[in-house]
C-alpha cells in the first residue's frame, strides 16, 4: 500500500515546457557577492503551471525559491533562460499579477480598507468602482468592522488578512505568494490556510506559493515542486492527489503524512553530498 | 484624572524651576549690589522691556521675517533636493557624499563670503538663515527615503507603479516622521542664521539690536531682546510641532 502511493508519486512527470500559463525554461540566477565573487542563486531550473493549478516551491531556507518567484514576479531578472506568462515573456511586473510577501507590508498609514485599495493606486485607477467589493473581500476573511483600523490596531493574522484582499481585490490572474505565513504562529498559520483555500477556490486563480512547510506545501498545492539546497533548482515534482475542499483534518490521515515523509526525504538530499 | 495630574506636573515643575531661578538670580543680585551693567536683575530686565516695547517688537519683525522666509526657502530646497536625489541612484552617489563634507565645514564660516556675494542687506541674512536650515532638512529627508520599507517599495513596484507614483504614495508620507524631525532643528538654526547674519551685516533686527545695545553697555535691554528671541524660537518650534501633529493625524496615528 505504502510503496504503492510512493510509486504513484514518483511517476508524475513533468509536463513538457509550452504548453502552461507559467512557463519557466531554464531560468538561472546569479548574483554577485561583491568583487569578483558570485553566487550562484538558483542553477538552471525548468518547470510548468497550468492555468488554474495552485503549486508549492518546497525547499529549505536560502534554497533561491524566493528569488525564483521574485522573477516570475518580473521584479527580477533572470542571469540565464525564460519566463513566460500567460504566453508572453517577463520583462517587468506586470498589473494582473498579485504578489503576496513574508510580511503584510501594509501602509501603515492608512486603514485596512484603504491598504485593500492600494492597487488601484499604485497603477493610477480609479479605486471608487471597487469599494464595495473591497469591503466584500473584507468581510469574507472575517474583517467585518474593522475596515477602519489602522495596521497596528491589527493582530499579524488580521493583516496577512488585509493582505489577501489586497492581493484579490484587482482580480489578477496569478497569484504569486512568498512564504506569507511564516511569520505567523502555528494556530494562526493554520487558520490563514484555510482561509487562503476558501479565497482560492471562489476566485479560482493559477497560484504559486513558496514555502518553508512541508505541511502547508501539501495542504493547499494541486502540486508540489521541490527545491535543492543553494543553488537551487526543482529536484521532485509531486502531484497531491486530495480533493477540495480540504478539510485541515485531512493532515492526520496516513497518506497526508505518507507525501510529506517523502517529500522531506527529497529535501534533505544533497546531491553529490 | 491620572492623565491630568501627569500633565500638570510636567507643566508646574519646570515652569516653578525656572520661577525659583529667577528669585534666586534677583535676591543674589540685590543681596551683592552688582553694578545693573555687568549684571541686571530680572526686574531690570523686565522695565527694559517695557520702556523699549516699541523698539523691539520693531526690530523683531525682520528678524522673523527672515527666520520664516529662510526656514521656508531651506525647507522647499531641502525636500526637493533629497526627493530629486531618490530618484537616481547615479545622481545620489554624485550629489550626497559632496553636500555631507559641505555640511561638516562650520555653516558660520561661510558668512563674510555670502556678504561679498548678496551684499548688505536681506538677500545675505536670507541666504545664510536659509544656508544653515538647509542641512539638517536634506539630510533628515534623506534618511526619511532611504528608510522606507523596502518591501513596500517593492510591492508598489510590482503593482506597475511608476517610480513617480510610488515616490507620492509610499516613500514621501513614509519620510515624515524623519523630515519633521530635520524641521525641528532646522527652526532653531534658522534663528541662528537670522542673529548671526545681523550681527556682521545690518541696520535691523535683533541681532543688530543686541550688538547695538552692548556697544552702549546697555546690558539690560540685550537680555530683553533675548527674552523675545526665545519667546520667538519657542512659537516657531510650536508651529513646528503643531505642523508635525496635523500631518499624523492627517495619516491617522
């Protein structure tokens, strides 16, 4: 039974590059460390996510999955290889993209409601049409009555929160999530899951989230791409197989903890070491 | 209630501190029969700036006038050139390391030669009131930029913000706490500027004033003009501050 599920897991291929809404082909990274020196931050990388997937950049601390997503982002250039979006290629940010970041990076100056409208500041649109779906998304994460706060009248859980529906609000077509529940406390964390896969699933968006957590890797990914140590690259590519929607309870069942033995086995392997 | 108390007694305290000093400073001069030349007693001070009332409030108004113009002019200058400056990193790295050394030379040295170039008169008090304000304002400014966020530069970037706009919404309200701290002092130096360039080179104001009436050994009326200069320095200041609560109000603290 066990060595069955291994077996099933390990089978997943990759699906060839150009024909997904993601398309990273060979995309390196390096940077340079002052003087002569360089590091080499992500090694020649491949991968695909199809349109309306939710993936998971698994990998340890520094393994350049941040700066991976940075350059998906388009807030980062890529030393070698290509990005395609949505069958065009990153050069810079663009407006139907949402990035969330370890932390909330909340204006601290202004409510929740008005952070939630950032967007369409920052790209000179006019917000007013979006008001009233602003406070929607407020009220569905559970911040009914406190649009008017100001961030530090906020918990860290409340303005990841804030910041969800800031990420949301403009509709974009991919969501692009940077560790955005490290920061947060395990029940905390837990919560912001789901409530993450309840935004997810209304407003169906291709998703990729890095992470440190095995768990939280499995919990919401339809697949999971697993990153070497520095410098990085994806080394495993696991589909999970559970349907949605999840219930937090499916991490006690064997084949939940099954995926994430074998996933921390593909993390702690050092390649040649 | 508690509140009230706590707020009194920071205003009762100094202010009886400053009471008792006076007395002390009147009795010992009374006690001692100092000659009111060397050493007048506050109520010396006080009938001289009753008698001369007229004189003074006369000679403050230039003062003021170039204090306010000069604190403006090195406030409008100082954020503009620090703004200017965020938005090239090619521009700052020429530009900032040569205002820091202009900075560490003594502001006040550089007088005689802004008189040699602006002549007697209000242009040069204008320039070297403006000329000292200048620094602390750029430099705070500066400060108040590069400290931003960074990751909320970088998530108005990634909304395709332009560097304009992300410099009107994130950096410059970010920079506030910063630029009025620079305000603060720069209210003070304004004064500074003002007196010191009234010293070397005018016929008004009152630091003009002061030197005249310690020519005359009126020692009296020095201090009176003082007493107005701080009475001056401490409205500027208010205004100031005031101007600091209005702006975090405005941005909700």
């Amino acid at each position: 039974m066990i060595s069955a599920t291994i077996d099933r897991l390990a089978a997943v291929e990759t699906p060839a590059a150009g024909d997904g809404y993601v398309v990273v082909d060979g995309v390196a990274k390096v940077f340079n460390a002052g003087g002569r020196q360089q590091v080499e931050a992500v090694a020649p990388t491949s991968f695909t996510v199809q349109s309306g997937e939710f993936i998971s950049l698994l990998g340890p601390s520094g393994c350049g999955k941040s700066t991976l997503m940075m350059m998906v982002a388009g807030l980062d250039k890529p030393s070698a290889g290509t990005i395609t979006v949505a069958g065009k290629a990153t050069v810079a940010p663009r407006p139907e993209t949402g990035i969330m970041f370890q932390d909330p990076t909340l204006l601290p100056w202004k409510s929740a409601l008005e952070n939630v409208l950032f967007p369409f500041r920052a790209m000179n649109r006019p917000a007013e049409p979006f008001f009233e779906r602003a406070k929607m998304l407020l009220d569905e994460v559970g911040l009914k009555g406190f649009h008017h706060h100001k961030p530090r009248q906020l918990s860290g859980g409340m303005r990841q929160r804030v910041a969800i529906c800031r990420t949301l609000v403009y509709e974009p077509d991919l969501l692009l999530m940077d560790e955005p529940f490290s920061a947060l406390d395990a029940l905390t964390r837990d919560d912001m899951n789901l409530v993450l896969m309840k935004m997810w699933q209304e407003h169906h968006r291709t998703a990729i989230f890095v992470t440190h957590s095995i768990r939280e890797a499995v919990y919401l990914s339809d697949r999971v791409l697993v990153m070497s140590q520095r410098p990085g690259k994806v080394i495993a590519d696991v589909r999970i197989p559970f349907a949605r929607p999840r219930p937090l309870e499916i991490g006690e069942t064997a084949e939940f903890n099954e995926i994430c033995g074998y996933l921390r086995g593909k993390i702690q392997h050092r390649p040649g070491g | 209630m508690m509140a009230l108390a706590e707020r009194l007694r920071a205003a009762v305290l100094p202010a009886a501190f400053a009471l008792g000093l006076l007395v002390l400073w009147q009795v010992l001069t009374m006690a001692f029969h100092y000659p009111k030349v060397v050493m007048p007693a506050p109520t010396d001070i006080l009938a001289a700036l009753i008698d001369n009332a007229g004189t003074i409030s006369r000679q403050a108004v230039p003062t003021m006038r170039d204090t306010l113009a000069g604190f403006l002019l090195a406030t409008i200058l100082g954020v503009g050139l620090a703004s200017l400056l965020s938005f090239s990193r090619t521009v700052r790295d020429a530009i900032y390391p040569l205002v820091i050394l202009l900075q560490l030379v003594p502001k006040i040295a550089w007088t005689p030669l802004f008189i040699v170039w602006a002549g007697i008169g209000w242009p040069s008090r204008l320039t070297i009131a403006t000329f000292i304000a200048f620094f602390p304002i750029f430099i705070s400014m500066m400060s108040g930029l590069e400290a931003t966020d960074r990751s909320l530069v970088r998530l108005s970037t990634s909304l395709t913000a332009t560097p304009w706009r992300t410099f009107w919404l994130v950096r410059l309200p970010a920079s506030m706490p910063y630029l009025f701290a620079g305000l603060k002092i720069a209210a003070t130096l304004a004064v500074i500027g003002a007196i010191v360039a009234e010293f070397i080179s005018s016929s008004e104001g009152l630091g003009f004033l002061i030197q005249k009436s310690a020519a005359l050994l009126q020692t009296d009326l020095i201090l009176a003009a003082i007493v107005v200069l701080c009475l001056l320095g401490l409205g500027f200041y208010g205004l100031v501050q005031a101007g600091e609560t209005a702006v975090r109000r405005w941005q909700g603290e």
